[in-house]
C-alpha cells in the first residue's frame, strides 16, 4: 500500500481565510497528506449561513427571476474576502465568480448550483497550497438511475490522480450518465474523501472536522461524556443509524470495503487524537464491553399478536405487504413466537395514517390482538465487547429498573452488538444517562 492518506476538511473547517491557513498547515505537516477534499465555507459563527444554503437561494431567484444578482451577492461577498485574507494576488476571483454565476442561470440545475460553494473552494485552496485542482466531475460518476458508479470512479481516480504528487478535489459532487453534475445528500463531501481515499487505495481517510472524534454518547444529555478512542465500522453504523452524526452514514462504505481506516481529527485541535474508525478485521476490543450509546425519539409501535403465527405462512408478507403498499418504512421488527411488532417513525403516520394503516393490518392477517405505543424512544447500547461477555443485559436491564425507566420493548435483533430498548419519550434522557453510568466506570453517577 502506497504511503498515501487522503484529509477531507468540512466545512467550518474552511469557512474563512483564517481556518483556511490551518487546513493547509495540517496538510503541509505530513509528506503522505497528499490529497485533499474540500467542502464549502461554512458557518463562521451560529446564525451563519453556510455557502451551500446561500447557493440553493441563488438557484430558487434564477428559477424564478431569470437571475440570481441578490442571492448570489453574499456568495460573491465571501469568497473574494477568503481571497484577499489569504493574500492571493493575481488569482482572478472576480473572473471565476463572473463565469460561475453566468453558468447558475444558464444551467438552471440545482445541484448544478449547490456544487458551486466546494468547486470555487477547492480552486482557491489549491492555488493557495500550489497543488493540483483536480475537479470532481472527471473522476466521480453516477450511473443512469443516479446511484454512485463505483467502477468507472474508482478508475479513473486511480489513472487520473497517479501521477499527481499532490491535488485538492472538490466534495460533494460528481459527473451524471449525462453529464451533467449531480450532488450527493447534504454533507455529502464525507463520501466524496471515502471514494478518493477507496479510489487511491489510501492507508488512510483523515476527516478534519470542528469536534474531536465521537462521544460515548449525546453530550446535551450525559456532561462531559467520555470520547471514542476506537470503534468499528459495525460499531459506528449502529451508532450513526440511531443518530450520532459526526460524519455522514454513507460515507462509510467506501473506505469499508477497501479496509482503509478512517480518523476523525479536529482542524482547531490537531494535537488531539481523534476517533480512529477500523474495519473489523483490524478491529482490537479496546476493553470496554459497551462503545457506545445512541438513541431517537418519536417512535410507534403495532405490536400484533396471533395464536399459532409461527405456524402461519406468509404472515410477516403480508403485513409486511401493507406497510409497501401505504409507501411506509419499518425501521425494527421484533418479534416472538406469537407476536410481530412494528417499529415505525411516527411522523409516517401523521393525520390519520395509524388508524388506515392497522384497518388494513387487520383486514390482511387478523390478528387476535392489536396494541399501538405512541410517543416511543429508542435506545441504542452498541459495542463488540457485550457479545463476548456474560451478563450484560443484566446488568443494563438492572440500571435501567433502578433508575424507574420502564421499558417497553426490547430488540436485540440479529446484530449481537446492539440492544435496542424502547421507552417512554419521557424517559429517554434517564435512560441514556442509567446506561452510561452502568457502562462507563468511574463516570460519576448525576441527574
Ligand atoms: N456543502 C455541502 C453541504 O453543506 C456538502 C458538505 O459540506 O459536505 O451539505
């Protein structure tokens, strides 16, 4: 494997001049820092507005007006002060602000136009360094139904960065089957530096961000909670599925399937160590029996229950069959030997949409008994170190009696790493804080 790492910087990372110069000090520290990923400038202070937001304005005035001149100004605003505190004289940002906003109208795409705020970025930021500006579009591809073409990219970033000794690309973005730009999801450049890094190979994802890793759990909720050291690719899908969003779930992938680790720094701490993310090969339990906890609130449960729906074929289908048919998506169903329930976000089921939808549960597998928990939340205890372990959902079920939540429902599902309790809305703070201190000795218990 090459000696090579590939650091994508977010964006308030970037969001100025100023942290403009940092990003490229941390480049600059390290010879295998060879490839960077760049977002747009975002928020500099709370009540900011992030580039990317500022550019989907300028799409609805073109859309509407047949000219983006008052959302554009701001955008215009930012970058040539970032060009001015960073002392770049003789590069023409005018020129490429004039031609950038041109193509917003003429293009009328909105991707088009959010793509924008990393594209102008990273060619700052590479004139700034002296390295390559690379962009996005020659070596990112979607295919005709708009999924990521792991393929053609993969090559064609190894043939076209192979001999560049240094680059700076653009996140976010990539080419369509039309040619055309396409965006991935907001916060989407944490995919973009996961392709590049997979792409090159890399023996590591470096993602620069504003925090220093992840929390054992919701720091709103627990003070001061302890930080991740390391965890696995398993480990974090859990963990970022149930809502602990440092870096983007899709981002993973990538680096996954190539074994490539990543680490999680902070642009305005570098001297911390960061979370280390490892494919489970690599994966060492760190000793702790639980990594991590995370959860979500606003849940409905359906829980159904049927004599002899073990022996029933087709009973999961066709209820199952309803949910596809009503375009509902199901996030757990555990079930028993009698019983099945429904794990759903409640939101899906607004004005009217739960009385429908259990007429037709009804209708399709008659079940003995129906009983419907609204205002639900899930707690999710996630770590390698339970399954190897004897005892431990004793002892989690254990705090969380002793602190008076009372549990719902329970789902260790098929992942042996996660228990998924649910709860009262009302509990769910009590809850992650019982699980915490039960887990996480040597943390003092607190209200
Ligand atoms: N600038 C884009 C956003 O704000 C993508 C990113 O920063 O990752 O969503």
């Amino acid at each position: 494997m090459m000696h090579l790492k590939v650091c994508k910087f977010g964006g308030s990372s970037l969001a100025d001049g100023n942290n403009i110069r940092r990003a490229a000090e941390i480049l600059r520290a390290d010879e295998a820092r060879r490839f960077a990923v760049v977002s747009a400038p975002g928020k500099r202070f709370s009540g900011d507005v992030k580039i990317t937001d500022q550019l989907y304005e300028c799409y609805r005035e073109a859309a509407e007006k047949g000219n983006c001149d008052a959302a554009f100004a701001p955008v215009r605003r930012r970058f040539v002060s970032i060009v001015e505190e960073l002392g770049l004289e003789g590069f023409d940002i005018a020129g490429i602000l004039d031609e950038v906003e041109r193509q917003i109208v003429e293009n009328k795409s909105s991707d088009f136009t959010a793509s924008r705020g990393e594209y102008l970025n990273a060619r700052i930021i590479a004139a700034f360094l002296g390295w390559e500006f690379v962009d996005a579009q020659e070596i990112v591809f979607f295919n005709e139904r708009g999924q990521f073409d792991e393929k053609r990219s993969y090559r064609l970033i190894a043939e076209r960065l192979k001999h560049c000794a240094h680059a700076v690309i653009p996140g976010f973005y990539g080419m369509d089957a039309w040619g055309c730009v396409k965006t991935f999801t907001r916060g989407g450049s944490d995919i973009s530096g996961s392709i590049v890094a997979r792409g090159l190979n890399a023996e590591l994802y470096e993602n620069w961000t504003d925090v220093s890793g992840f929390l054992a759990c919701d720091p709103r909720i627990v003070n001061d909670p302890r930080k991740i050291e390391i965890i696995s690719f398993k480990e974090l899908r859990e963990l970022s599925y149930m809502g602990a969003n440092v870096l983007h779930a899709d981002a993973i992938y990538p680096v996954r399937k190539g074994d490539i680790p990543i680490r999680i720094k902070n642009t305005f701490r570098p001297e911390d160590e960061g979370t280390l993310i490892l494919p489970s090969k690599k994966y060492v339990s760190h000793g702790n029996l639980v990594t991590g906890i995370a959860g979500k609130k606003d849940f409905t449960v359906i829980f159904l229950e049927k004599q002899l729906m073990n022996a029933e074929i087709g009973f999961a289908r066709k209820v199952l069959s309803v949910l596809e048919k009503d375009g509902i998506n199901f996030e757990h169903m555990p079930s028993g030997i009698d019983t099945l329930s429904l794990v759903i976000e409640s939101r899906y089921l607004a004005d009217g949409v739960l009385d429908t939808l259990i007429e037709q549960i009804k209708a399709a597998v008659h079940p003995d008994y129906v009983r419907v928990l609204e205002d639900i939340a899930l707690v999710a205890t996630v770590g390698h170190g339970m399954t190897a372990s004897i005892g431990t959902s004793a002892r989690l079920f254990t705090a969380l009696s002793q602190a008076g939540v009372n549990v719902r429902m329970i789902d260790q599902g098929s992942s042996e790493i996660n228990i998924i309790v649910g709860i009262d809305n009302a509990d769910y703070e009590k809850c992650v804080r019982a699980v915490y201190y039960e887990f996480f000795s040597g943390a003092e218990a607190e209200e």
